[in-house]
C-alpha cells in the first residue's frame, strides 16, 4: 500500500507540473515584459491544444496589441513636442537676438505681431491635440441636417475660399445624430484641408448611401500619392513637410476628422478624385428620426 501511495503521488505530481510548465512559462514571459521590449517578446505557445495554449494565444495577441499601442503614444507624444517646441524655440531665438540692441517703437511692434502669429498657432494645436485626445462622445440625441453645417462652413470660410470654385451638390432631409459642434469641426477641417493643399477647384456632395449619409470632398490639386493614402490620417503625418510648413498646417486636421466620424460609429477614406486630386469621403450613420 505504501508502495501504491508513493508511486500514486509521484505520477500525480509528474502530471500536475507537467500541466503547470506552460502557465510558468507564461508567468515568466509576463514577468520579462517591459514598455519598451514588448515587441521583442514572444509567448511560448504550449504543444497541446487546451486551455492553456488558448491563454498564451490570447495574451501573446494582447501583449502585440499593449506594445502598438505603447509605440503609437510613444511617437505621438514625440511629434506633438516637436510641433510645440517650434514656435517656442522661434520666439526665444528671436527675442534673443531682438534684446542684443535698443529697438524702435515700430520694431518693437513687429515683434509683438510675430510672437502674436507664434502664440495663436500654439493655442490651435493645443486646442487640437485635446480634441484628438478626448474619447468623450457627447450624450446629445438630436437630428441635425448636416447640409446646413455644410453651407454654414462654406460661409465661415469664404475668406479662404473666395478664390476657389466651390461646387455644392447637397441633398434635402439628410439628418444624422449627435453633437452638431462636432460634426461642425469635421465639415470644418474637410474644407479647411481642401483650400490649403486642393487646387483652384472644391467640390462637396453629400448624400445618401443605404442607412449612411456619405460626405464627399474633391479638389483639382497634385492629389495624395498611393504610399501615403494608409498614412494621411496618422497625426503629424505631412505628405510634403516643406509646403505644409509654408502653408502653415500641423498634421492633424485630417486625424480630428477621422476621429469624430468614428466617435458616432462612421468613418473617413481618402481616394482619388475624377477632378484629378485627392477625393476624402466621411460616412455617418443616418438618424433614426430622420
């Protein structure tokens, strides 16, 4: 009987670690994992299909998951300093140089006008940057006719766009819910993008696809090339950083754009436009009371 119970127990206990290996092996590898080597470590997947193998599948596809996302912060926050650091650096360089010598009123003037410029910039991509931060979706359930935003947008911005050709092909009655500042800012940004980096040519139509309203904005300009469409709307990303510098763009009107639509359940592509540049089409879920 002795002989039975000892045998028994050594079976038994040669099992159970056998049954136990993987979940170390698991704990080790969780125990390895650092912010900045997630990338680098794989789980062992254990040779037999049970329970364990699905965990270690499922935390080796978290673990993937935890270090993109890390990644992504990570070069975020390095580009959204970046941007910051620009205008500050320029400010100081300049009163540096601008204190080295007593100044005239009317320099004095011109100094306060630059750093007016620098300032209002700042305040726009601080505005920005928590805006594409925010995972807040505003608790409103009223339609809206996203037509009107569209015409109040093409207003709003004629000073930028008095020396475009404006095409509006807008359809009656197309209601979507939500937050009409946020859909607003969309419509915003859109144009915005357009008479920036489009050509002398705009066009907006919005209308309805099934249970989705679909707003499609086209210009004439050089377009977006086929390698950075995947990227376009990626914060920071630029597809010529010297002409955006010029122009004055910081990377993330388009990123806000995708962010709102995909807050109300839509979302935001970019194709190619028959008027021979860039076409970005945003759909929205349709009201239900509309």
């Amino acid at each position: 009987m002795v002989l039975v119970i000892l045998a028994g127990s050594a079976a038994a206990y040669w099992l159970v670690r056998r049954q136990l290996r993987p979940l170390e092996q698991l704990a080790a590898s969780v125990k390895a994992l650092e912010a900045d080597n997630m990338a680098q470590i794989k789980v062992p997947l254990p040779n037999t299909r049970d329970e364990s193998y699905q965990l270690a599948l499922a935390l080796d596809d978290m673990i993937t998951r935890v270090g993109q996302a890390y990644a992504g912060q990570k070069e975020f926050a390095a580009s959204a300093a970046h941007e910051l650091r620009t205008p500050l650096a320029a400010m100081q360089s300049r009163l540096e140089v601008f204190l080295m010598k007593e100044r005239t009123p009317d320099e004095y003037q011109q100094l306060l006008q630059r750093f007016d410029g620098n300032l209002k910039r700042l305040n726009t991509l601080v505005e920005q940057l928590l805006q594409l931060s925010s995972s807040h979706v505003p608790d409103t359930k009223c339609g809206i006719c996203l037509g009107d935003i569209v015409e109040d947008a093409v207003c709003e911005l004629a000073p930028v766009l008095e020396q475009k050709t404006v095409d509006i092909n807008l359809e009656d009655h197309l209601l979507v819910d939500e937050n009409p500042a946020l859909y607003r800012q969309l419509v915003l940004n859109l144009l915005q993008n357009a008479a920036k980096y489009g050509g002398a040519r705009i066009r907006v139509h919005l209308a309805q696809q099934e249970n989705q309203v679909t707003l499609r904005v086209e210009d004439n300009g050089p377009g977006i090339p086929d390698t950075a469409k995947e990227h376009i709307f990626e914060p920071f990303y630029r597809v010529d950083r010297s002409r955006s510098r010029r122009i004055g763009g910081n990377g993330l009107g388009l990123s806000i754009v995708r962010r709102i639509a995909r807050q109300y359940g839509g979302d935001a592509t970019v194709g190619d436009s028959p008027l021979g540049g860039a076409c970005l089409v945003i759909h929205l879920p349709l009201s239900k009371s509309g």
